[in-house]
C-alpha cells in the first residue's frame, strides 16, 4: 500500500499537471484522485516570509485501505493575515474531523493548550483510517475551527495557533 507520503507527491504532480483524473491499484489497495473544477486559493508553507501561492484546483484523495492503529501524518501550517500573525494548522487530506481518539476520551488540545511540533492535535479519518495529526510547530491553541465530527476539506484550516 501507498504511503501517505507517497499519495502526497501523487496530489502534487496531479496538481501541476492537466491530468484531471488518477487511479491506481495494488494489492487490492485503491487510490483514486480527481481535479475539483472550482478554483480555491491554497497557501503553500513558507519559513518566515508569507506569501500566498498561484491559485489551483484542490485534488481530492479517495484512499481504500483497513489499517487499525492511526497513522502519524503531518499537517500543513499556514500564515494567516491575523493582526496578530496567529498560524493555522490544516487538514493534510479529505476526511472526518475528530478531536479525541474516542468518544469517551478527552480531546486532545483545546483553546490555551500549549503544543509542540510533534504533538497530535487531532485525527483525521479517511476511508475508515484514521490518522493523527501532528503541529508541527510550536504555540498556543488560540481557536478550534471545525467541531468534532464535522468532514474536511484538504487545506481546510483546523486550529489558530499563536507561534512561541
């Protein structure tokens, strides 16, 4: 099976390309992407200068697999305009947002908790796969903004965070 990593650099080049629509295969495993036709401004990450990239369609990331333990993903962090330069932390894929590993278990971060790079924030579940998603900076949770259990998008902000 393809590892989300993997399916990342497949978005990518789906992405900078004309192709409109991918699948593929393997061992019973299915991966299938298509182009939106809306065009939906995405911001790639940039190390202390932020400026906003061209304009591109969203690719959406269908991912057939049953794997029971969460894997770890890393999820983008973008600028915000915010007069107070508060980052956001988004979703890396398509999927159902869930704050907690159950739901009789605290979640994991909510407004004022102070996270690291490598703290996992949230899960997001794709096609029964539910994969936990990670900082990847250091900050102060200053906003939830999505509830649990609500479906994202790929790019969809998920938490404001203000950088230490």
């Amino acid at each position: 099976m393809l590892k989300i990593q993997e399916i990342r650099e497949i978005i990518k080049l789906i992405d900078q390309s004309d192709i409109e629509e991918f699948s593929y295969e393997h061992e019973g495993s299915k991966v299938k992407l298509k182009k939106r036709t809306a065009t939906v401004p995405v911001v790639e990450q940039q190390p202390i200068v932020q400026q906003p990239a061209a304009v591109q369609p969203p690719v959406q990331a269908v991912v057939e697999a049953s794997a029971p333990a969460p894997e770890k993903v890393e999820a983008k962090v973008e600028g915000t305009t915010n007069k107070e330069n508060y980052l956001q932390i988004v979703s890396p894929m398509v999927g159902t947002f869930y704050q907690s590993p159950s739901p009789d278990t605290p979640a994991y971060v909510q407004v004022g908790s102070q996270v690291k790079a490598d703290t996992v924030v949230c899960i997001v579940e794709a096609m029964k796969l539910f994969n936990e998603i990670e900082a990847e900076l250091d900050g102060e949770i200053v906003e939830v903004l999505v509830k649990d259990g609500e479906l994202v998008e790929y790019g969809q902000p998920l938490f404001s965070v203000k950088p230490r």
